[in-house]
C-alpha cells in the first residue's frame, strides 16, 4: 500500500517467528533481566599484545557522572589497564579521580558563553551548585537543552589534546560515554587489523549538514598519528575552533571537521561501532550492504544499569564457554544470548520501536479512492483487534513484527527489536530515537509504569 508509519504511541506489541517464546515472570525488570540466570560466570579478561598501547578515554560530565559510572568500574572497566575520565568537573566517583577537561578553554568564553553557565557554578559551589533541574544527564526528550548537554560540545578538542598529553607513546586511543558499553575482546581483535602508525580515525557515521562524523555515544578511535595531528591543529589554531564550536551543537561534529581538515578520512565502521543499545537497534537491519549478524561489536549505546549489567553477565559467560576464542562474540552470539531469550508472543504496554505499513481509518483515509477498493479482508480487519493485526502480519512474506494500539491502530514491520516499555523516554542523539515512543500526553490512556520497569 505505500502507507509508511510515523513514530507513535505503541501500547501491545508482539513478535511474530516460526517458533513460539513462554515466559511466566510478572515483573519487567525480573522478565527482561534477571530471568532464570545461571550462576555468575567468573571474570576472564581477554588477553593481547595491544593491551599497553590502548588507552580508553571516558568523557561524562556532573549531571550523570554518579548515576552511569558506577557500574563501568564494577563490569567491564575492570579488564581494562589504561583510563583516564574527563568531565566538566574535578572529583572522584566510585574511587575514580575525574579530570576537568575544560579549564584549559579560553577564559573569556568561560565568563561569556553561556553554555558556561553550568561550569561556571560548578567551580564557584561544587556539587551544590546543581539542582533538580540539571540533574538528568543526557537522557530523554529535550536533552539538547540541558545545561550539560550544552557544555559538552567543548569537552572534544581539549579532551583529545589532554589524552595525547596523558599517554603520549599510546598507540591506540578508544573514546566512549557514560552510557557506551565496550566490548573489550572485540576492541583489542579489531584494532589488530590496523596499523597504528598511520592515522586512522574509526567511528559510526553520522551528518549533520555536509559534516561526516564519528557519532561520539557509539565510541569512536584514534590512532596515534591522528591524535598528533589534532592536537597540533587545536594548538595553533585554538581561537578559531572555539569561535566554531560556539556556533555548533554537537562536539563529536566538531572534532570530526577538524579531522578532515588535517587530512584524514574515517573508517565507516558500522555495525562493529553500534548507535543503538541490544533492545533498540533493529536485528534485520542493512547498512552499507553490511548485516550485523556475522559482525563482532564493539561498542553498544544508550545502556542502562540493568542492560549493562545483563550484557556483561552474557559476555562472561561466553567467554568461559569459548577460552580458545581470538574474538569475543558477534552480534548473533549476542541477539541468542541477551534477546532471544526475552522475546515474547505478547507484551501489553510495549513500545517495540519498529516502523511498517500502518493499518487504520487514518491511513486508509489517505489512500487514492482505487487503492482503498484493492484492500484485503485481512488489511481491512486489522486495525479492529489486537488478534487482527496478528493475522495480516502472519499472511504477509516480510512481516517479523507488528503493533497494535487502540483505538484501531495496527502497524506491521519487516524491522525486529525488542523494544521497551511504552511509558519509557526516547534517547536522543540515537538512530532508535526517530522510532521511540514520545512522552505521553495527560489521559492518552498509556498504563502506568512501576519503579522496577525498564527506562
């Protein structure tokens, strides 16, 4: 029919396969993560030559320090040798020194810039200079105007400068965010496959208008050469960055221009480089004529404590399983381990984030008066029952998933995730957020979430 969905307010959604999945737990918290664990697997940490020449760069800020932090130091930053933190303020978390990377951005814009403003009261009250309103990190809907948001953009050039100064005779130097998960054996097997004596700049594209970059939350590398070559640039030409950094909104763009200006081309590393975290990104999908399944990730975006923690519990387990392994597992591996397991026939009040045909009075409002006579019986009946919109999806070739929402809305998708609960935030910044339910409106009907829920 042509009729494409626009994101939406999801309240039952289900997975459709050739096979069945029957999970008895209540809560969603114990069905989705805590679900019939074996014991924990012990910590085996991977083994390489490279593991002296990597040092992995952290880059967090006030607002989320406390919150995201704690569980990298207590998971997978516990195989990893070398790292450095760098945030807008000077303390310690978990018994980790965070550096503050911006006190070496020029003065006056410190005092004048108002994406200051949040820095400038940090350093005069500390942490009492935070209040409710700064306090929510980079999370949900409207985070670009969040105040540490705003400040992180600056944190780019000077945090690459700072690093090299850290580590000068590092080879390799891995960013993530507070909310990136590292997969450590998969980093150290696929930065064997470079020379870290020619600059190389790995990130997961992105644009904004005609500027390629590597998107800063899925991670992003640098070998040593580049990282000389971007500091030398910073250096000479401080003044003229800043001013650009002022008039743009995201740092990763930022750094990504001052890169190609130097000279360098990025590695296009989708899908080892991941946007999206296990429950958001799309299983089926296709990029650069490049499917995940065989793929070994890397990094994963947009984690929570509860995924994180799920994930890592994966990651030891198949490491144990496989001691021999060069690599650590694939995204297969992962989608059999960590979703699979969770996937349902049936979930009330799930957004399972996936776009399709969309099926109800609207959409076939919108059709030309011949294609609304081509319906099916099947088309025509969807949108009228949860159990409708099941049939057309099982009588169509490419159909994995559908939704069902009521009043009379049922869309079907050749797209798998596993999605979330509906009353969930959208991240930003994400490829999963033009998908993602947007925050619900006072009496749409949306049920109401407990505090043991996954957001």
């Amino acid at each position: 029919m042509g009729l494409s969905s626009r994101p939406r307010r999801v309240l039952l959604a289900a997975t459709i396969f050739t096979f069945c999945f029957y999970l008895s737990l209540d809560r969603w918290s114990q069905f989705l993560w805590r679900a019939a664990e074996p014991s924990p697997a012990p910590v085996v940490c991977p083994q390489s030559p490279l593991l002296d020449d990597i040092l992995v760069v952290l880059r967090t800020g006030a607002t989320e320090a406390r919150e995201k932090l704690p569980v990298h130091f207590q998971t997978v930053l516990t195989c990893v040798p070398d790292l450095v933190i760098y945030s807008d303020f000077e303390e310690d978390v978990a018994g980790h020194h965070l550096h503050d990377v911006l006190d070496e951005v020029d003065e006056e814009i410190r005092k004048s810039n108002p994406d200051f403003g949040l820095y400038n009261k940090l350093r005069a009250h500390g942490r009492d200079g935070l209040d409710y309103q700064t306090l929510f990190g980079s999370g949900g809907g409207g985070a670009t105007d969040n105040p540490g948001w705003k400040l992180d953009k600056w944190k780019f050039l000077p945090m690459v400068d700072r690093a090299l100064r850290h580590r000068p005779q590092a080879k390799w130097f891995v960013f993530v965010e507070g909310d990136t998960y590292l997969v450590w054996q998969n980093m150290l097997a696929w930065l064997a496959r470079f020379d870290p004596e020619k600059p190389h700049y790995l990130g997961k594209h992105m644009y904004i208008g005609d500027v390629l970059f590597g998107h800063g939350g899925s991670g992003f590398v640098l070998s040593n050469p580049t990282m000389q070559m971007v500091s030398q640039r910073w250096r000479e030409r401080k003044a003229e960055i800043e001013a650009y950094t002022a008039e743009s909104w995201a740092g990763d763009m930022v750094l990504g221009k001052v890169i190609k200006d130097v000279g360098i081309d990025m590695v296009w590393s989708f899908p080892n480089l991941q946007g999206d975290s296990p429950t958001t990104m799309d299983w089926n999908v296709s990029k650069l004529g490049r499917e995940p399944w065989c793929y070994a990730p890397t990094t994963f975006h947009h984690l929570n404590r509860l995924e994180y923690e799920a994930l890592w519990r994966f990651e030891r387990r198949w490491l144990v399983g496989h001691p021999t392994a060069s690599a650590g597992p694939r995204f297969g591996d992962v989608f059999k381990g960590v979703i699979l397991p969770r996937l349902r026939q049936r979930r009330d009040s799930w957004d399972n984030m996936a776009e399709g045909i969309e099926h109800s009075a609207e959409a076939f409002g919108r059709l030309p008066e011949e294609e609304r006579g081509n319906l099916t019986y099947a088309e025509r009946q969807a949108p009228g029952s949860f159990e409708g919109c099941r049939t057309l999806c099982e009588c169509k070739r490419d159909c994995i998933q559908f939704s069902f929402s009521s009043p009379g809305r049922c869309v079907t998708s050749a797209e798998l995730r596993l999605g979330h609960a509906a009353d969930s935030p959208c991240m930003e910044y994400s490829n999963a957020a033009a998908r993602c339910l947007k925050p619900v409106e006072p009496g749409s009907g949306s049920l109401g979430s407990s505090s043991e829920q996954f957001i």
